[in-house]
C-alpha cells in the first residue's frame, strides 16, 4: 500500500510510515489496520498510556509490566486526530472507519480501553503530522499478534536522510526488517485525504 503524503508531511518520513505499514502486513497479516495520523509530533510516552488518575498521575499499561493483551487505546483527544482510516485483509482495501478510536470520555473510562475488546486482532499505527515543519516525526503500533499485541514506538529525524532517533519496544534490527519487507512495490494505494 501507498500512503500520499499530505501538505504537511515531509514525504520522506512518510515512506518510513508506509514501509512500516507495509512490513508489518506483510510480517503479520492483521484482519485489519487503523490508520491514525496524530497532528504533530507525540513523544514515547504515549506507548502503553491509558490516561491519568484523578486528572495527575498517569498510567500506563506497557508490555514489560503487563501482559501485552492488556494494553490500553492511548488517550489522544479527538482533536488531535487529523484522520482514522481502516482497511481490511486480504487486500487491505479501505472500508468504512467505523467508530472513532478516539472519543471524548471520562478518564475512568479511558483508563480501561483495551485495544483487544475494542477492536480485536486488528493492528493499530498511528503516525504524527507536520513532519515538514519539525523536521521530526514518530510511528507507534500495537500490532496485532494472534491474541496478543506487541507495541512498539519509533522515533525519527531528519538530515541528510530520516534515521531512528529513538526506540521503545522494537529493536533497531526488527525496524530494520520491517522496512525491507516494507520496501518492495504493491499495487495497493492509501492516498491521503
């Protein structure tokens, strides 16, 4: 699949997010993939953030303390979210988005949203926005691994080209991998909106 990139982003690090699509469809085989643009740049405290108890401490549901089938939807306000589209396998042609991920709720109910009842075996990726500008961008995933997820957070910039700055639960290697799988063509196309 293709993603176009939008007036916003620098259409380099938007190849890095298609090929990290890419591999992970072709690694996994999700049923289904939400893809959710952010409108800026979202750091790697959002991996594994369920929200915040009583409006001041936060929590957080990552891997390494939790089962990864308990992890939590992150808490991004519906107004950060430019867009949610969502295509399903085999061919991973785009379907009705369905409902928002990201809805405006109570905190108490936030800090319970699990992405394996909300949208099972399907893979989430969200991706910022305004790369153009900032000259940084950020990719998380909760893909979806039989009735587990394994989450994963990168981090990148730019210079002479875009390079990982920055990682939470993928190795540099299995990034590395994801976007060789990621890299060959397919006639798929997600244009931006």
């Amino acid at each position: 699949m293709k993603i176009t990139p939008e007036f916003d982003d620098a259409s380099d690090f938007v190849t890095k997010v298609e090929q990290a699509v890419n591999g992970i469809i072709r690694r996994h085989a999700p049923e289904a993939i939400f893809l959710i643009k952010i409108d800026n740049f979202f750091g790697s405290k959002w991996l594994g953030f369920s929200g915040k108890f009583m409006g001041a401490l936060g929590s957080w549901n990552k891997p390494y303390d939790k089962p990864a089938d308990d992890i939590r939807i992150p808490p991004f306000v519906p107004n950060r979210v430019v867009s949610q589209r969502r295509f399903a396998a085999p061919s991973y042609e785009e379907i009705d988005c369905g409902e928002p991920i990201h809805k405006r709720i109570p905190s108490r109910l936030a800090l319970r949203r699990k992405a394996a009842a909300d949208e099972p075996r399907a893979t989430l990726v969200w991706y910022s926005g305004d790369s153009k500008a900032t000259g940084r961008g950020a990719v998380m995933a909760y893909v979806s691994v039989g009735d587990s997820y394994w989450p994963w957070y990168a981090a990148l910039e730019t210079g002479k080209t875009w390079r990982v700055t920055e990682t939470w639960d993928i190795k540099r290697e299995d990034w590395s991998s994801l976007m060789e799988l990621g890299s060959g063509a397919n006639p798929n196309v997600i244009q931006g909106k």
